[in-house]
C-alpha cells in the first residue's frame, strides 16, 4: 500500500508547543468544559459505540469524533488543533492501522500522563486480517513490490469484531469512571445483544440465499464481513487502494465473472462515482446487472448521528443490500 506521509505533523508539534506555552487552552466542542472527563475517537464507529456504552452519560464524559468533516480515514490529515485537542484527552481510541501513522508523532505531545491511548487493531489481536490480492483484482505497484504483512484497517465491518471492542472499551471507561461502572456493563452488555441479534440476521439471510458471492467494481473495504460469514468477493481494488482507475485487464475479468456467476448486481461504496461499475456492467453479456451502494461509514459524521444514523442502523441498511444482491 502506497505510504502516507503527513507533512503536516512536525509544524503541528511546534505550534502546540507555541500554545502550551502561552497558556492555551485546547478547542472543545462543549464550551464550558470544567473539569469532565474527555474521550476522542477518530471515526464515526467508534464514535457511535461509545456513545451507546455511555448512555446518559452519568459522568458528564464529553466524546469528541476527531474525523468530522467527511474526509475519509484514509485520507485524513491532523490540524494542529486536532492533535491539541488528542494530546489533552482522558482517552483518544483510533484504529491502529497505516492511515493513522500520524498518531505516534502526536502522542509525545501528550500533556496527561494518565490518558488512556487504545490502538483498537492492537486489540483485536489475531483476529485481525491481512490484506490480500484477490484473482481479477488490481494491485497498486508499491503494494506488489512489499513483503510486509499489511492488515485490513476496516475491523468495524464486521459485527463480531464491533461486539469484541465494545467490550474493551467499556473496560476501558469504567476504569476512567469506576463511581459508575455498573451503567457502562449494563450499556455494554445491552448493546452487545444488539451487535448479536443483528449478527444472527445476518447469517439467517445469508444462509437463505441463493448466491454467495459478491463483486465490487470499486474499492472493497468489506473483508471482515465476508469473511464472518463465508462470502466470496471480487473487486476491483483493495480496500485502501488509492487507484481511481480500473484497467482494461480488470474490466474484462470482473465482466467476465458476473457473466460465469449469473450475478444480477454489481456493488460500491459509498461516495463512488461509479463509472467502474458501469463500465462492468456494459461489458457484461446481459448489460442489465443492478447498481448497489454499501456503506462502509467512511464519510459519516457526528451531524449524521444528530439525525438518527447509528453504526447500527447502517449495518441493518448494509444488510438489506447484501439481500438483493446476494439473490
């Protein structure tokens, strides 16, 4: 995978070293902040998650989501308020993976000693999943010359991976306010149910389905939810991939697989343009194959959740897709 480097970060440090030293004071998004404890999650997942473990927020906790503007994970660049804002906190939560390499720069800036830093691919463990080449995929030429093992930093899609992290983070925020540890178990472990409910629909439908395979002709940020429930994919990128564009060689084997499977659908992701698909699609001995879109949450923000969307509601959304095209 193409490395990203954040030129950003050495001229963010030596502004907040400029702001600790006049006084200053990080941004919040409550303005009388007192003295409540402080969590920053980077993505809207996770956001979500805890929102739900901290329920009526008996502690006054404030939960800030980091990435709030609709820039991708994977694209994401720190402003020097963002990092402020990370290095004050009680605990910043992040995924862990090669987007977030700006996180260790921004860590020696941390100004509380006490602050809980959970890097959630860390603790997934072995549950964690490697990137992998697919046949008919197009692989970036840096990703082709690494022999480094690179893991799927997309862990939230997949609702056993959602229930695993909840329950360490909840650990993590009755340590932070034990006064109040018996409300985040009994939100934990109500959520969870949820996370298993809706993970047991997932298997029931899939399991009624005629088709089990899929085909993307975008990027395929979905591994840990095929995999959970042993779907095949093919796509036509990675799921970090940079690429925009597909080659012809790409083209003419995802065509010639929906044509070899009889599938009725070709799937993105959300924000695609989806000219690829298209392009897929016309290259297809029937030309009649559906167009659907799965979310995989890159690009929800905090005024999204504001209007009822949830990590939740999303996976139900998600899973009704997964129905039509699995047909």
């Amino acid at each position: 995978m193409k490395k990203r480097l954040i030129a950003v970060i050495c001229i963010c440090v030596m502004i907040i070293g400029c702001l600790s030293a006049c006084g200053s004071k990080p941004e919040n998004d409550s303005a009388d902040s007192g003295d409540n404890l402080q969590i920053v999650a980077t993505i809207f997942p996770v956001y979500d998650w805890i929102r739900e473990l901290l329920g009526e927020n008996p502690a006054g906790i404030e939960l800030t989501m980091l990435m709030d503007s609709g820039v991708d994970l994977h694209s994401f660049q720190p402003t020097a308020t963002d990092i402020l804002r990370v290095s004050s906190c009680d605990m910043f939560v992040y995924v862990g993976g090669e987007s977030d390499s700006w996180v260790e720069d921004a860590m020696k800036e941390a100004s509380n000693e006490e602050m809980k830093e959970i890097n959630l691919m860390e603790a997934l463990g072995d549950d964690l999943e490697e990137e992998e080449i697919v046949e008919g995929m197009q692989a970036e030429e840096e990703e082709e010359e690494e022999n480094e093992a690179e893991y799927d930093e997309h862990i939230w899609l997949s609702l056993n991976n959602a229930s695993i992290l909840c329950e360490r983070l909840a650990e993590a925020i009755k340590e932070m306010d034990p006064e109040h540890a018996d409300v985040y178990e009994t939100n934990a472990s109500a959520y969870r149910q949820k996370l298993t409910e809706l993970d047991n629909e997932y298997r029931n439908m899939i399991s009624e389905s005629p088709q089990k395979t899929v085909l993307f002709g975008d990027r395929f940020p979905f591994r840990y939810l095929t995999d959970d429930y042993d779907l095949n994919y093919y796509a036509a990128f990675v799921g970090c991939s940079a690429e925009t564009e597909a080659s012809f060689e790409t083209i003419s084997f995802l065509a010639g697989k929906t044509d070899e499977l009889g599938l009725g659908c070709i799937m993105t992701i959300e924000g695609s343009d989806q000219r690829i698909a298209e392009t897929i699609v016309q290259n297809t001995r029937e030309k009649d194959q559906k167009i659907l879109t799965m979310d995989s949450m890159q690009s929800t923000t905090a005024k999204d959740a504001e209007k009822g969307i949830s990590y939740l509601s999303i996976m139900e959304s998600n899973k009704e897709v997964l129905r039509e095209a699995l047909q």
